[in-house]
C-alpha cells in the first residue's frame, strides 16, 4: 500500500511520521478503559521520571472515540475495550503502528481486572497460557469459512521476570497460572445473575471447580486473542491482572469504589516497577 490508514486510531503514514512518533517505544502496555490507560501513563512518568506534576498527556487518537492512546518516553499505553473483538481490531492496528515506526524489540503487556478463582481479592494473576471456556489452550477464528486454532502459550521467561518484580515489590499476593477467557460476561462465565441464565449454582460451582482443578486462575474476555496474535507476529507478551473477587463466593463485585481503584492499580504498579527494572532505573 501507498497509504496505510489505521482508521480505529485516526492514523495513518501519509499524514503522521510514524518512526519519528514511535519509533523509540520498547513497551506498550494495553488495557480496557481510556481513563485506566491515562492514569497508567501519568504514573508510569511519575516513576521514570519524565514527566512533571500533574502534567497531562494528550490523547494521540483524539481524532476517533474508539481507543484512547497515551505515550511517555519508551512506553506507549492504548486501551482496548472490552472483549475478543475489540481488542481484535486494536491489535491489527496497533502492531502495523509498530511496524510502520520500525519499533524492535518490544514487550507488550496488557494490564487489566478479572473474577478470580480460588484467589482472595486483590490478588494479581500473571497468565501461564490463555484457555477457553473449555479450558484448551487455543483461540479459535473462523477466517474466509474455515476455522484456524491458535496458540495461545505466553512468554514464559517474561512471566517469570514479572513475578520476580512481584517478589522485590512484596505489597500483593501474586500468582502465575491460567486465564480462562470468555465470549461474554455473564453466561460465558457462569455467572447467575444475568437477564439469561439456565443453570443452577451447584452446576455453576462444579464448572468453576473444573476450571480451577485444570490450572485456572482467573477468567476475563481479551487474553486468547491478544496470546494468539502476540505469538503470530514474534512479540514478547504478557497478561497481568487483578482479581476483583473470587467467584467460588459470588458473581457480583461488592467491594467499595476506592478499594476497587486501589486493587486496579496493583497491576501497574508490578507493570511500572519491571519497566524500571528493564531500564536499570531501580
């Protein structure tokens, strides 16, 4: 192509210099909501020193209300919205962005919430490999009729690094194991309290004993899809989330708002403290 236009982010080569933008980027951490992604951002300049008190940091895809993107030194930060599709397209995008910038060498990270299994509260999962909802290990697409399996294996020696930083950091309990991700929410996940459900919680409770006996830790929408990618294109990946209750006892988040603003910073907190360490700034 003469032009490619990255028309999600409101980008593209024939109107934006891509290396001279990105082309020092060595991290990109991705998450759901616009506003978690800015404050990682904020944070993350804080602790590298880059940036001042309080100062704001302009939202690079202003021209599209689809994904939010923010960047500090090495580090860019893109939301992703919620779920396989969305992150999906943000991907598709996000990779050719780093591609066009002749970006090398880089980790991406995608830091998020999630239902634990098993797990208090508060407690952070670093991914092993993305299951389905049948606990397999593969991300299935349908591509011009035919469905392809993907891997969805994580970079295991970045898991380990991650959980050393976890270890140096010690303020939450944090754990590597599996991620089962989902279609939707509610019956995907075996909730019981959404507009559907057509099962019961002994039924509900035997699933998720299943999952846990299988390796699974926590359940979210985005990790087979972002693995799956990851893995096509050679990137370095992780997934790093927190858990905000444990499903075993419930399906509804009950914990109050500043606790639940304190636990989602835990995953940048693990996130930030290794991209100093990678920079030799601890």
């Amino acid at each position: 192509m003469k032009e490619d236009i990255l028309y999600h982010f409101a980008l593209g080569t024939g109107t934006h210099d891509f290396p001279a933008l990105f082309g020092d980027v060595k991290f990109v951490c991705v998450g759901g909501s616009p506003s978690r992604m800015k404050a990682f951002i904020a944070y993350i300049a804080e602790e590298l020193g880059l940036g001042s008190q309080g100062g704001d940091y302009p939202n690079i895809c202003a021209g599209t209300d689809r994904y939010a993107m923010y960047k500090v030194g090495p580090v860019l930060s893109v939301s992703h919205g919620m779920g396989i599709p969305s992150i999906s397209i943000m991907l598709h995008e996000l990779i050719k962005l780093l591609y066009h910038a002749k970006c090398s060498n880089i980790t991406l990270i995608r830091i998020g919430t999630s239902g634990g299994i098993g797990l208090e509260p508060g407690s952070v999962v670093i991914t092993r490999q993305s299951v389905d909802a049948t606990f397999k290990p593969q991300f299935e697409q349908v591509v011009l009729g035919k469905t392809i399996i993907r891997s969805t294996n994580l970079d295991e020696e970045l898991a380990k690094e991650l959980m050393q930083c976890s270890k140096e950091i010690n303020e939450f309990n944090t754990v590597i194991g599996n991620t089962m991700c989902t279609l939707d929410f509610y019956e995907g996940q075996g909730r019981l309290d959404g507009a559907i459900c057509l099962y019961n919680e002994e039924e509900k409770l035997q699933y998720l004993k299943a999952a846990y006996d299988s390796g699974v830790r926590n359940i979210e929408m985005e990790s087979s899809v972002f693995a799956a990618m990851c893995n096509l294109s050679g990137v370095r990946a992780a997934v790093v989330c927190v858990t905000l209750l444990n499903r075993l006892e419930g399906d509804q988040i009950s914990s109050s708002h500043d606790v639940l603003v304190e636990y989602q910073q835990r995953p940048q907190k693990l996130v930030g403290y290794f991209i100093k360490k990678s920079l030799g700034k601890v």
